[in-house]
C-alpha cells in the first residue's frame, strides 16, 4: 500500500525539518523581517540572477496566487487563464472574492499561447467589459505539461504587445525544472515573468512558496497582511526555503520525484497500460480499468480519479514525490501486474 | 540580552516539534481531513464538553478573525469591536477587505461590555445604515485584561436580546485561562459565545488557532478554501493541537508565560516602576523613563513602545512566552537595577 | 438617417412623461417610500398574480443584475450563465466585483438548458471549487432570442432538483412577451423563476427596472443602500411604472417595438439580405456588406457590427424601440435599395 | 402642512423638467458620451477654470462616494472621514463593501482639520495597518456647517504633507455657496481638491451628482461601470446639468433655499426657540418640545428627530430646498406661534 494521491502526503523533507529543529528555541523578529528570511531572499536573488527582485515568502498556493494577483489589479481588472488553470477552478473563487474576472481560454494541454491570450484580449475593448491585464500560467501545468523557452519568450512578447502582466505559479516548479523536457532556467523566469514563485509545499517543506516579484510592488505586504497572510513565525519560512535552496536539495528531490513518475510510467506501460496525454514531470495519467482500479485501492493504494474514458475506463492521476521511496513504486508495479 | 517583543519569537515547544518530528514521513490526506486533526478536533470537543462543536484549524489569528466574521454576516452586517480590537487596528483592513464595517465603542480597558454594544445597536436603525449583527471581543484582551465569567453572561444575554453573534478572539487564550483572575473555562466559552479559538502561535505552537464553531456553518470549509486559508499539509495543525491539548501541555505552559510576567512586574515594581493598567496576563506596560528604555535596548533588551507618556516617559510592552528562561528574567531585572 | 443602435436612445415614452411632470411638485418622502411605488408594486403583483412578491425599482439593469445575484448568495456562491450573458461579458465584472464566480456554459443561441446546467453542476463537487447556486437566464437573450414555456418549466425542475435559484433578466421583457413566439406570461414568471424584472429602461422609461422577488429577501433594501442603488427621489420609478402599466401601454409599444423590427427584417429580407440566427424580437442581425454598411453610415444611420462574416461582410445589429417611426423603417428601406 | 423632511421631496426645477421634455425625442448615444454630458461637463469646466478636469455625471450620493473613494485607493488604503460623515453613517457600509476602512476622527462640528487628519495619519505606521491615503469632507457637512477657504487651505497642505488625496462631497454645494458665511468658489474647489461634486439630486435636479476629478483617473468609466453606476441614458444628466448650469439657475435656486432657512430660523427664534448649532445653510436644528412636535406632526408638519436632548426636549432638523414657498414658512411659523 502507497498514496500516489498527491505530492503533499508526508511533512517535510528530514533535511528541511532538522533546520527547523536546529533554529527552533532561537529568538527572531516576527512576520518575516527575521534574518533566515533575509539570507533565503537572497539566495533566490542569486539563484535568479535578479538583484533587485523583490521575495516574498507565503504559506500556500491559493493564499499566494490570490495576493499575486489581487495586489497587481485594479478592480476592473481581469486575468487570463486556461480553463484548466488552478486559479479557475481549484481555489473556489479566491480570485473573484478580492473583485476580479478570471478570462479563460480552452487550452486543450493546459498551456497558454500568444493566440489563445489575444482572442480573450481581442474580446475586451470598452468600459463594458473588464480589462485583461494579467496572464497566469503553471509550470508544470496542472495536468503535467511544461512551458519551453521558446514558448515562455513568445509570451512575454504577447505580454509587451497588449501591456499584460505575466504570472508563473510554479508550485510545482521543481518538477518542471528537472524534467529532461525543461529548457527553462530561474534567470529565465526572472526576466521573462513580472512574477513567479518556487513552490516549496509540494517539494519538501511542511509550508510554504517564495514568490519572486520582478516588478515593484512597495506595499506587498500590507496586502499580505490583509488577506491574512503574514505568518507570524515568518522566520519558519525562511529557514525552510534556505535549506532548501542551499547545496541544490530542492532540485535533487525534485529529480527524485520525477525518476519515480518515470518508473511508474515506464513500469505500467510495459505492463500495456496507456497515457493518453504524456507527461514529463510527478503527475502522471494512465487509463486504468475500473476492475483493476478497485483492486488497487482495496489493497491500500491511493490515486485519484481524473475522468471516465467509457463506463469500464477511467483516467487516473498518480503523483509522486521527494519521498516516495523507489520500494513503493516496484511493489505497486508487482500488484498491479498481479492484477491482470 | 532578551528579547519581551513578543511570545511569538521562538519556534514550538519541544514536546510540539517532537510530535511533528515522529510523524514527519506518514501519508495522510490532505486539507484537515486527516486523523491527527480528526483526534485534535474530538480532543477539544471533549475539554469543552460540546460534542456538537465544529472545529476547525487555521494557520494565523487574522486569517481565523476574517473567516470567522465573514463567513457569518451578510455583506450588510457588520461587526462591533472596541476601538482597540485587534480587528480594528491591527489587521490592515481584513474585515473590511471582506466587505464589512467594524463598528467601535470606546473602552479604556479594552473590554466590550452591553451598555458599550448597546450604544453601538442602538445607533444603527435602517436600512441606510450597517446592521450590526457580531460582537468581537478578545480574553485576554489587546491591553491584558480579562473578561469575567460574569461580564460574559451579561454579553451573551445582551447579544440574545439583540440577535447578535459572540466571537472570542482567544489567540492569548491560554495567558487568560491561567491568570489568578480568570474564573472562565472552555465549556464556559463554548456555552457562552457563538465562535470562539484557541490560540497555539502565542502559546507553543510553530502556528495555528484551533476555532471551535457553536453556531452551525455547514460551508465553512468553502470559506477556508476561498481565503487562502486551507492548509495543504493541514495534518501539521492536528499534530500541534493533539500533543498541546494533551496531558494539560498548553495550559502548564501558557501559566509559565504569565509566572515570568509577574517574576517581572513585581520586580519592576519592587525597583520602583509603575503599571499605569494593571494587567493579570503576560503583557505588561510599565512605564520607563527614555533613558533606561535606551540604556536596556543598548544591552540587547527588545521590547516594544506602547504610547508617550511625556517627553521623558514611554509607556513599554513586555511580553513573555512559555520559552521565557527564569533565568533571561531574573538577568533583566538585575541589569535594570544597575541603570537607575 | 436613423438610430438604430439600441433601444435607449430617446428619452421616456410621452406617457411617462406626462406622469412625471404631472407629479413634479408633489412631495413624497424618499428612497422608494412613498405611495407611487406602492401603487406601482401593488399593479405588479395584481400583473403576477403573487400577491407576496416583493417588487424593488432600480435605476438599470447591472444594477439590477448585481443585486439580485449578490443579495442571494454566499461569497463562495457562483451564479451559471451562457457565455454570451450579459453578467458574464458586458458588466465590467460587476459580480466578481461583489466575490462572485460567473460560471458560463457554451450556449450558441443564447439559452441555458437543464443539460447545460448539469454540466457546470456536476463539474463542481467539493470545497475547492465554488458552489453553483443560481441560473441566470435572460428573455429576450442577449442575441434576441426567446424561452418557451416548456423550457422554463424544465430549467425550473433543474434548479428544483439540484438546490439552485433560478434569475430571469427581464431587461428586454416586453419584446419578449410581445413576439408571436412568445407563450409565457407575468404570473408564469413568477411562479417559476425565483425573481425577475421588468425592464423600462429598454421601453420606455427614463430609467428604470422593476425586480420581482418571489423568493423572500427581507434586507434586500439595505443591500440596495449598500450599492448605491437606493434613488433619493424613488418615486420616480414608481411614477414611471405605474404609468407603464396601466391600460397595457408597456406591451403595447414594445409590440410597436417588434413590430418595427420584423417590418425591417422583412424589408431586408425582399432585398436579398440574410438574417443567419433568426430573431422574433426587436433586436435584428442581418448580413451587410462592409460597403453598403458604410454607404448607410455615411448617410448617417447608425447600427452596430456584432461580428464579421469574412472580409468583406459582417453580421450587424439592429434594434428598434417603442420610439422607431414606421418611417424612419420605410425610408431605411427605401435608402439601403438604392445602395445595391 | 409641509414636509421640510429634505430637500429632495419634490421632483426637479420646472427649467430642468422643461429641458428633459424639450430633448425628450431626440437620439443620442448612451453612457453620456452625447453632447449633452459634453457640454454640461464644459460648462464645469469653464466654471471652474480648470480645463484640464474630467467630469462624470452619477445618479445618486452614496454611488458617487464610493465611486471616487475606491476608484482612487488600492486595497489596503483607508479614507478619513469626521464621525459624523455621511460614508461612516448613512451608506450601509458602502465603503467598506468596495474593500476599504473608513478611519474616523471625532469632530463635533462635522469639520475635518488637519491636527484631526494628522491623529489618524499618525496612528498608521506599519503595514498591520491600513494606509490612510484620502481625507473625505462634506461642505455643507452633514450638521449644516461649512468650511472656509483657510480651513481647506490648510487640509490641502496637510494633504500634501502626508500624501493624502482630499475629497470634498458637495451634495449640498449649492447651500454652501450660497451661505453668507461662504468665501470658496468652484475654482478654488478645482485648485484645493483632488475631486469634489456639484450635488445636483438636493438642488434642482430629478436626480445627478457632477464629479469633478482633478486628480487623472483614466479608467474611471470602467469602475463606473463596474459599480452599476452608468445610466443608460445618460444625456437625461448631461441635460439637466446643463439646463442647472446656465444662467447661475443652481445658485439661484439654492440661494431661495437658504433664504427659506433663514426665514424659518429666525421665525423660530423670534418666538423663543433655540439653535444649539448654528448653522448657515439650509438645514436648521432647534429643539422643539416633545409636546410641541407631536401637535405640529398632527397638523401634517414633517421633519426628523435628531437627537433627544432631555425627556421632554429633541433637536429636530428642518431642511428648506428650491422648492419651499415663501407662504409654506410663513404658515408654519402661523402654526407654531398659535401653538405655544
């Protein structure tokens, strides 16, 4: 038995958890003016090579898409979305409850393009309709696919063209990052993005997602505040990201995460077993039986279902993670092939 | 050299850490609706003799304040505070961010009582005016005052004749529950006010309140999710709540908070200084002439200005925590002697 | 040369006039409180056979639409609409402005259907998504179609069936009711849609909108207040409306209203023009040539693209009022046959 | 018998009634982008000598407070406002349901000054905190008292001091400018506020408020329209405006209501009653007797309580318009005097 349900099952990576252990009886500031979140900043300013840009640490992913976007918009202000996108449809409105539109474009891959943005831009020409001013995107996306350089640089070009803001939410960039798909780099985000974040939740800390702002906002945090954002043992945020980002622990687990997808992937397929839309990173989609799915979970095993194929099919997410132990995927494979 | 800004400084208790440390690499799902906080929740039902009780954990005090406000009024309803209230002053507009007015009334001591409400009720007679449909009050409160069991009752019964809901703010819940004063106890406060929490960032815990609900909220769970307040990892605050709540932990620990406080003000005291407002919990405001003020900060001392006295005299916040060391007391009050 | 931009472009019908010039030196007290808009409520319910409806004027139609959407929901609510509903694309993003998610269904002649309903519903099953509560349907629909009887009574079972309000913007309403294809009726609406308006702004009025509310809303005033809804001198739209509906004059120039249109649509037809999504209401979009349309331009008619065709031929809009003069229609005509 | 409830108890001027019907059939262009809104907002403009000021017309106060408060200040700034301000009391929490706080200073005599703007500023410092970012005042106030051009002249200056943007509610502007206690002038207005509004609904108009924006806002049409605040036909406010405008007719017909006031006053005083607060506009606030109201009450008299002053004694508020008749005071103080 595994849970393959998610890449937030266990705490935090023991590396990360013995930091917080380490610092704990130490006496800091509050709200993350502390000296852990000082050094963190800076090593994803280095990382990025983006001296002026501007880190801020958040608690998780909905609270952070929802400041991104909020604190950047006026209110007749709109963003632009693919339908699939995590700010549409898996944060139950947040975006709308601080007063703006999501625009949303079917992207059948989950990403955005230069022309799906301009037919929602094009739709929106007077005082009767919101104004797009923001593109959000997910690298990876929430179904698994990766921006490439290339794609990511025609965006920003659209982007320049039509005055619109471009937002990565990279809560599970470090999936993205280490996929043998990815050409993109941290500097590339930094100067292609006006913001994006380095999810830490989904790749080894208890919390947390450093949002790198490269565009000035002066008063983030009194938006943080507002929305009830600012952590008040903020230093615990800083401490994580730092061990995190030093000696490359957060794209070494990462890596770890995509092997296992990989392995599963590759074990299931030799076992006939098919993926519909191919994926690169943690998140992978087989078509399983129904029959076979039941078996899995009656032996302990934990997916999610994604969407019926016909009424004997069903599309299944399996996710992996930094700690998902190579033991886990071989023993499921071993059942799963003992199921047929 | 000590830090009195806050009891918030250090990281959790290490019966806390430890308890997040052995259940670091289980799988549990996600968003609360795992075991840990499943016995947390059941843990505090039980110490508040209300098995009816919702609870529900959150990460921060004014993530939990704007949650519990908004998502009981309609968006004409507003909320009656004193003018001290933390949700008036110190929360960067959360409440009104979520679209409702907070009504104040005046009160020196920190402490809403029915005349104070009643004037508020009473000013509010159409609809061209908010209707003031909750009162918040906090215990203790922003200036570390208590309420009675008395002054409760006399609130419950004033908010009944009004059709008003009670919210407690209790983020120094434990500080309050353990003063020589105090004559409250959760099933007091769970058959008294419609909402109230548990406060665990002030209190041993890395972050987290635990809000127990009296008053039905079917879709609270929507309201968590829509504000950025649901934890992915929400396990960490069941953990945290079950190793507080067990064996009297917070309780123990939180009457160690205010054992330091009174170590320090009696030896104030004893040194001559005075406590404008006497407050029973672990702040304390004495007064401290500029110089000394100065002399200390020079040694390392942190502590916070609260309000000009005169040119000469500042009114100072101290604060202890359950990792307040005797010893950090005991130094501060010698190294106060050598400066007059 | 003649507008033919909207249904908005003159002033109010003599009649209504007459009402409020005849009234101009009474004096009523305000903000919709005085015996005009009772009288004026009272002939709707008589109208609507609801002898406990609510009535509400407003001064028009986003006004109207926010409202009645705000007022009925939780912020975690969302409302469904077409994609092409007047909510969803041509109010600025007045209801996310109030936290409310608009969920579209694709609906190529306007219409909401039990089946596309369905299809948003059940897209929406837990806590991280919004929670669909109310169906916003408009008749006329923005592209001037119309409902049946038999396909509100299904909407209706729908909504019935799945926990949902069902809200007709009735903005259009005496076009509607005045198409030959029309077979629904005042009471009909009020037995099946949990509120609805009339609309006189688009016949007749000045301004305004009458809101029916069958579903009971006892602090709907004080939401109005809150928008910036509540007109000092409401009265005004009670005058209007009583005016409006005695001895039937509202359907009576909204009947002229359609008439004008099929006369135009007829005329166009004769001359070899087509109408590619047939409209029984007011609203007519026929074909033009991108020549001929600037041809009539030129001699200063007015009419809006709504779509282009291909490069040379775009599909226009016409709209014609209680004011259109059959000779304004004729000489149109006669005008736009000499251009061929 | 009269009701001297308001000054928005009749319908408006014969001369603007008079321009409404002469336009009555003419065509024009929605949204007051016709030549009307244009030439009114003209006549502002020259009025003002300010060329470079944007003018929009809106229906009612409350939606012209809120529009110019939220349209200016992002989330987590704060506008203040005496406690007696018509935003803090009389709009449902307007204000706070487009996000923002409204930060009170107590002012007894409804006048904001800049050592009470400097108490709120100076109570803000961190970003637990709202930004306070634009001082809202009201001339008339809402007690009938004006400002000087010194005292705006030194709210400016305070405003520039503290980065402040100042706004000036002129619902009653006509009375203000019109009092002999009056030295400000439109061009002052244009030079000393960032917007202020030439309140037409309470002198003259069937309804209309003229907001002047000095301070740039290009998108101001989009919040408007968002806010439901765009009247369709919107030449029925560039025409009454204009039809107020030309020939002095506003300022004729608020002097004719101060001079009622006046009138009533001293009637009043002369048979003994008194004024606590003087006030040199047209609302008046003696103290009647209780028995005394209750009999002029029964001869059909109207007007609102204020507030008790002893068991047997109210202050009442008596408010004149362009409408009251010289003969309906005269009658009144006839009626009282036999009274006694």
């Amino acid at each position: 038995m595994y849970s393959f349900r998610n890449d937030y099952s266990e705490g935090a990576h023991p590396v990360v958890l013995q930091a917080l252990t380490d610092t704990n009886l130490e006496q800091t500031s509050g709200y993350g003016t502390d000296p852990y979140c000082a050094e963190a900043a800076q090593l994803i300013r280095d990382l990025c090579k983006a001296p002026e840009a501007d880190v801020h640490f958040l608690v998780g992913g909905t609270q952070t898409n929802l400041l991104a976007i909020t604190s950047y918009l006026a209110s007749y202000e709109a963003v632009i979305a693919a339908h699939t996108g995590h700010v549409n449809v898996h944060e139950t409105g947040a975006i709308e409850a601080t007063g703006h539109k999501v625009c949303t474009a079917y992207a059948p891959d989950g990403k955005l393009t230069p022309s799906l943005v301009e037919s929602v831009v094009n739709g929106h020409s007077s005082e009767h309709m919101v104004a797009p001013k923001m593109v959000y995107i997910s690298d990876s996306t929430e179904i698994g696919t990766l921006y490439t350089k290339a794609e990511l640089v025609a965006l920003r070009e659209c982007c320049d063209k039509h005055g619109l803001l471009l937002f990565l939410d990279g809560a599970r960039l470090g999936s993205a990052f280490t996929s043998p798909d990815n050409d993109l780099t941290l500097p590339d985000l930094a100067a292609l993005t006006d913001m994006f974040y380095i999810g830490g939740t989904k790749n080894g800390a208890l919390f947390g997602e450093a949002l790198v702002l490269n565009s000035p906002n002066a008063h983030f945090r009194w938006h943080m505040k507002q929305r009830g954002a600012m952590l008040a043992k903020g230093r615990l945020l800083g401490v994580q990201f730092k061990a995190l980002l030093t000696d490359n622990l957060y794209f070494d687990i990462a890596k770890h995460a995509n092997d296992m997808a990989y392995r599963l992937r590759d074990g299931m397929a030799a076992l006939g077993y098919e993926f519909p839309v191919p994926s690169p990173t943690n998140q992978q989609f087989p078509v399983l039986p129904n029959d076979i799915a039941a078996k899995l979970e009656a032996m302990g095993y934990v997916f999610e279902a994604q969407e019926a194929v016909d009424e004997n099919n069903t599309i299944v997410r399996f996710v992996t993670s930094w700690a998902t132990p190579v033991e886990a995927v071989d023993q499921f494979l071993k059942d799963l092939a003992a199921c047929k």
